[in-house]
C-alpha cells in the first residue's frame, strides 16, 4: 500500500459495496471504524444516487479495541438482519478491521440467520476495488446460484436466453450502456433472463443457470462469475466487448453464433453515423492524430481499438491501473508498436504523457487534471471520474449509439483546441483583435471599466539567487518568446514548450529569449 494525493482505485470493500449497493434485497455489514462511512458519498455525491448504499457499519471507536469487538459486529449482524430483512447478507472487513482479524464470517454464521449470509474475504493490503467487485460477484454466484449441474437445452423455448453480467453502482456509464445492449439483444430476438449485479436480487441470481448464455460487459467485474458459470452449468460467454463500430459488429457476430441465430436484424439496421462522420472531409483533419489512452483495462482497450481503426489516430501511448488484466493490455499495446504502461501511480502516467507529448488524452479524471495543466486537450473514458461523467441524458458508450457519443467524446476536444488555435491565430489581426468591438456595434472599441487600485503596495518579494531558480524550475520564458509560442499550432505545442524548457536547462540559461525559442527549434530539428 501507498500513500498517495490521489488514487486510482480504492481498497476491496468500496469494490463490494459497489455491487450491493448495485442490488436490491442484499445487505452488506462492514466491520469498519468510525470514518469508514466516507463511501455512501462515493454513490451519493458522485453517481447523484437517491438512496444510501444499503450498508451496515460497526463504526468501533478507538476505546473499543480494548473491549469485545466481535460482539459489537454480531450485534451490528443482527440488528441490520431485523432492520431491513434482506434474501441474503454478506460480511467483512474494511482494511482496517482487517488487522484486528475477528473473523466476520465466523461470528455471522455463529448467529445462525434464516438467510444465505455469505462472508468475503477482501485482502486490503494487497487488492483492491476492481478486484473486490469482481470476487464479491463472484462469491454471491457461486453461494446462490444453486448446485453445479450439467445445464439441458429447454426445447421449448420460443427465443434465446441471455445473462447480462457486469453493470455495477458507481460505473462508468453502465446504466446507458445496459440500454443500448439490451436493445441490441432485442432486436437479434434474444430474451433476458437476468441482469446482474445492476437491479438483481440474491432470488435471480439463483435463475442465473436457466439462461443459454451469458453476456459479459464489464470483464473487470464480471469474468470470474462467468467462468464460473460456464464450469457449473455449461454456459458459454462472449468475450468481445463492444465499443466502437467495428466491435459491436463483432459482439453481435460473436451473440448470434452463440445463440444460433441470424445477426442480419442488426446488420440491416441503421448502425451508426460514426462511419459516415469519420469518411468526412471535416474529420481529415484529425487524421494521425496522436492519443495518450489509460483507464481501466475494458475501456483503454476498447477506445484505442476505435481510435486507431475508426477514426485515424495514432496510439503513442496506452495503460492500465488494472495490473489483473495487464498482459491483455500489453497485447494490444504492442499492436499499436508501443509498450504498455501499467502502474497505478498518477505521476508514472503523467511522466508518460509529457515524454509521448499527445496531441490528446483519453483517461480518467487525474488524466483530465494532468492533461490541463499540460495544455493537452482531454476526455475521460474511464473511471474513476467525477460527477460531470454522470450525464443525465442518455450517454451510452458501448453499441452503435455508444459508437456515436464516442465520437463526440474524442473528437470535440480537438476541434475546441482547432477554434482555440484559429482564435490566437487572428488575436492580433487589425479587424480581429480584442480591442476591436462587434460588428455589429460598428467597431467600437472596447473599453474594460476600471479597475480599483489595490489598498496596500503589494510586498515586496525576497530576491532568489540565479543559481536556485535554474536548478529547481524551468527558466521563465520572456514575454516575446511566450507570444511567439502561442503561435505554434497548439498540437505541437506541448512539445515545443518542453524541448526549449530541455533546451534551456540543458544550458543553465536564467531566461527563455526569443533567440532560444529558434536555437532549440533547430536543435531538435536536425
């Protein structure tokens, strides 16, 4: 474990919490100290959600822990069973309870409740929250989906049935992208029999082996429980996930073979207009572009696919803060001819996009914050991510619709940093500039009202030698080399900023002068 500003994923029971949280009829009690309650905001703030997770917290204080605090958490067990009488319960452990190691599924099944309580067990120190989701899943399938047994064809049946696995609380999209795959199905003539764990009880988790098949969308959260299932009962699963064009074409393929049915329905239909807008003459423009894509394996993966196929980018760098599914990330990196990046530190990911010097980044929300202090155009693809990634339109990512709002997603970027160029192009035009009026005013000029002058002289400032401020920052840049900067096609300019601050410090030089601006230029053009 490290101690770090910000963090990619949080330890194992925020993962659980995630998928009770996403369920109705499951109660999650949390041997946790007083604090721990910090994660309802997680589900009430950031995913705007109505209701608190259904969650029971022992809250031990400080003085307990010379006391009995197993009996506090079978007092908690069986107070939250009264309470809310929930089909089924699980227990454990927060990172810090763990360590006074009471054993939570010991003393629940110690009380001996009329319902499944399941225990988890979620090394802290070791996992974290994409894994405690995936093995809380896990545990909940494989304690209440029934008895491993050889799955027979119902004959009967009118049309295919399908699992839908993955969609959790707190996802990243995955209430729109539900939608859209359900529509897919739908029009393919394949039922549903459960979605899970997005608005399951512990009951349909138990018709789990009725279906035919299961479709897995979030493989982060859902593979093992699929594996499982496929062990168990024999059900197959799809393993392509669809996000973009061409891998919604795929994932229809892949369910239609699987359900032994025509894909034409879908086929037929409209699709997408991503194909129509990616031929266009608008988007030649972003042909080549260079995209710096990191989040959590499913979305890194699938949104590099797209960029690089559908839209004509150029993948200069790809990551993952999900070490699990690090050697599938690394295998679609060294398609792209680079080498993936899997760390979970913010900093390593920033170092990288600084060296590759995108022209955009798709990431998550420390991506966002990286890539504005870069002066990198952004959009995140991933969580984690912030309150503004809860859109409450339809926003889906994955299907033919998910294709659509992707485009948007990676192209709006670029073309807002295009009308930022344009505009600085012209800032100094006679007819252009700022100091000239509207038009439509006739070309008054504008005038800022006043500004108050301050009530005290501003302090002075204690003077640093020149030696300390060449060693610890780059060189200020003199006003002209700013402005002549500022000229430079704001894709590039990234780059050029940091060969001529390179340049500079390389030389110990106090000030970056117009003339070093055009010597690193030629330095690093030979």
């Amino acid at each position: 474990m490290q101690l770090t500003l910000w963090t990619y994923e949080g330890p194992p029971h925020i993962g659980a919490m995630r998928v009770a949280t996403a369920m109705h009829g499951l109660h999650y009690v949390l041997h946790a100290p007083q604090g721990d309650t910090y994660a309802d905001l997680l589900f009430t703030m950031i995913e705007r959600r109505d209701a608190r997770p259904p969650v029971t917290y022992t809250t031990f204080r400080a003085q307990d822990l010379g006391r009995d605090t197993a009996e506090l958490f079978k007092t908690s067990v069986a107070a939250a069973y009264a309470r809310f009488q929930p089909q089924a319960m699980i227990v454990g452990a927060s990172c810090t309870a763990e360590l006074i190691q009471d054993d939570p599924g010991g003393l629940a099944k110690a009380l001996d409740l009329p319902i499944p309580v399941i225990p988890l067990e979620l090394p802290a120190y070791q996992k974290k929250e994409n894994w405690g989701a995936s093995e809380t899943f896990y545990r909940l399938v494989r304690g209440l989906a029934g008895p491993a047994s050889p799955r027979s064809p119902d004959e009967s049946r009118q049309r295919p049935l399908c699992n839908i696995l993955g969609p959790t609380a707190l996802g990243f999209r995955h209430r729109d992208d539900l939608i859209e795959i359900r529509r897919l199905l739908e029009t393919l003539g394949i039922a549903v029999n459960v979605v899970a764990p997005l608005g399951a009880s512990p009951a349909d988790l138990g018709r789990l082996k009725d279906a035919d098949f299961n479709v897995v969308l979030y493989p982060e959260t859902a593979r093992s429980a699929a594996e499982y299932l496929k062990k168990s009962f024999g059900q197959p699963f799809t393993k392509e996930v669809p996000l973009g064009v061409g891998a919604t074409n795929r994932f229809v393929a892949e369910v239609a073979a699987l359900a032994g049915i025509d894909p034409a329905p879908v086929f037929d239909g409209p699709g997408s207009r991503l194909p129509w807008y990616s031929r266009s003459v608008d988007s030649t423009y972003l042909t080549g572009k260079r995209v710096f894509v990191f989040g959590d394996a499913t979305h890194a993966i699938g949104i590099a696919r797209m960029a690089a196929r559908e839209l004509g980018f150029t993948v200069v760098g790809l990551g993952t803060y999900g070490r699990e599914f690090a050697r599938e990330v690394r295998a679609e990196a060294a398609e792209h001819g680079i080498e993936a990046l899997i760390t979970d530190d913010y900093l390593d990911v920033e170092a990288a996009i600084r060296a590759a010097a995108p022209e955009l980044v798709l990431g998550t929300q420390m991506e966002r914050h990286v890539a504005k202090r870069l002066g990198i155009p952004c959009a995140v693809i991933s969580a984690p991510i912030h309150v503004q990634d809860f859109p409450a339109r339809y926003a889906p990512q994955m299907g033919f619709e998910g294709a659509n709002v992707l485009f948007d997603t990676l192209v709006h970027p670029l073309m807002m940093g295009l009308e930022e160029h344009l505009l600085g192009m012209f800032r100094e035009d006679p007819e252009f500039h700022d100091g000239v009026g509207p038009s439509h005013l006739g070309g008054t000029p504008f005038e800022a009202p006043p500004v108050a002058a301050p009530a005290s002289p501003t302090p002075a400032v204690a003077p640093i030698l020149l030696e300390e401020a060449v060693t610890i920052t780059d060189a200020p840049w003199a006003p002209e080399a700013e402005r002549e900067l500022k000229k430079i096609p704001f894709f590039v300019r990234g780059k050029a900023r940091s060969n001529t601050e390179k340049f500079a410090r390389e030389r110990r030089l106090p000030l970056i002068t117009l003339e070093t601006l055009y010597d690193a230029k030629a330095h690093y053009g030979r």
